[in-house]
C-alpha cells in the first residue's frame, strides 16, 4: 500500500454562527483563526471566515472517497464506510459545515486512557473543544495518517497511526477509531490505543 500523506492537527472554519456564543480569536498553536465559546479555557483551532490562500490538493482520503464503493442499496442511505471517508476527509480539508452536518448533536467521543485528556466527551462543541486542546498542546505538531477505512452500514473503522512532540516527550501510536453512524451522522466514536500506556506518558 502507497504511504499515505501526513497531515497535522485540522482547523476548522466557518464556525461562529449568529447566537452560538462563539467568538474568534488568533489561535496560538500556529492556525490562522481560532474560536472560544461552548469549552471555556479550552484552546482553539477552529479557522474562522478567512478562505484559505492556495488550492490544496487532493488528499488521499478524498480519493478514497471517489473510488470507495458505495455499499447500500440507494445513493440517500449512504454506509458507515462513506460517512467515515467522508468525516475524515472533512477534517482534512478543514471543512466546518459538512462536520456539522456529519456529527449528531448528542454525538459522543470516548477518549481511554489515564492522563488530563482522557474520558468521554459529549456534544459536537465538546468534541471540537477536545481537538483544540490536543492541537494547543501538541503546538500544532499532531500528525494523522490514515493507512485504512473499513465498515458496513452503521458501523466503520479507521486505522490510523498518530505521532506527536511535546515538551520534549515524541509520540508514535496506532490507534483504531471506531465510529457507529445513525441516520447519516455520527452517534460515537472511540479510540482504541495500541499502546495506552505509552499515550498517558505523553499527556502527562
């Protein structure tokens, strides 16, 4: 299998809507924008209105997305498999609208381990508000390759490898994101480490 592109902790845009209570700051972990609200004291990475400079070019998970095959029985009822391509490729491409389009409301991420960023995190803000937390602490250094998606109607897995620098500290972890998807959002995801107990020492 072609080694997959590196790609760093993702910003966001477009967030701050009329009434949501989110407010745009500069972001200090290296990103153009950033949003506080919902997750007081949590560091943001999300891009606010500006558009971006150069025309990325395709990721190897938006090519994933066109050849993958499409595995349910009408185009309206797409699998988990889909969704889970098409969530991470939104990530990827930094694209706010489709992820909350993408995510439910109630949606809730389960993050294991012993360490300040584990337990359970609910709620489209607080999930967003937990990758902010991993880009600040990280300084934006967070790498995300995607070796492979597998799934059927509800359910998908991402087999990723995720690699890291803080405070002198490196990270290397496999890690397998296990997402269960509902009428075409995301309901969970959870993370399951290769090495856990390397992954509390880094956040430590």
């Amino acid at each position: 299998m072609d080694s997959p592109p590196r790609h760093g902790s993702p910003c966001l845009r477009g967030m701050g809507q009329p009434g949501d209570g989110l407010e745009v700051r500069a972001c200090r972990a290296g990103c153009d924008w950033a949003v506080t609200g919902p997750f007081p004291g949590w560091p943001a990475w999300i891009t606010g209105q500006s558009q971006p400079t150069a025309q990325a070019q395709p990721s190897r998970r938006a090519t994933m997305i066109q050849t993958a095959p499409e595995q349910t029985p009408t185009a309206q009822t797409p699998t988990a498999q889909t969704l889970a391509l098409r969530l991470l490729t939104a990530f990827d491409e930094k694209d706010l609208p489709t992820l909350q389009a993408l995510i439910a409301p109630s949606a809730v991420l389960h993050v294991p381990g012993r360490n300040p960023m584990a337990g359970d995190k609910h709620g489209l803000p607080t999930i967003l508000g937990f990758f902010a937390q991993v880009a600040e602490r990280s300084a934006g250094t967070q790498q995300v390759d995607v070796t492979d998606v597998l799934g059927s109607e509800r359910h998908a897995v991402a087999l990723c490898t995720v690699t890291a620098t803080r405070l002198g500290r490196t990270l290397h972890n496999q890690v397998a994101y296990v997402m269960t998807f509902g009428n075409g959002q995301l309901l969970s995801l959870r993370m399951h480490n290769y090495d856990q107990h390397h992954v509390d020492g880094f956040w430590a």
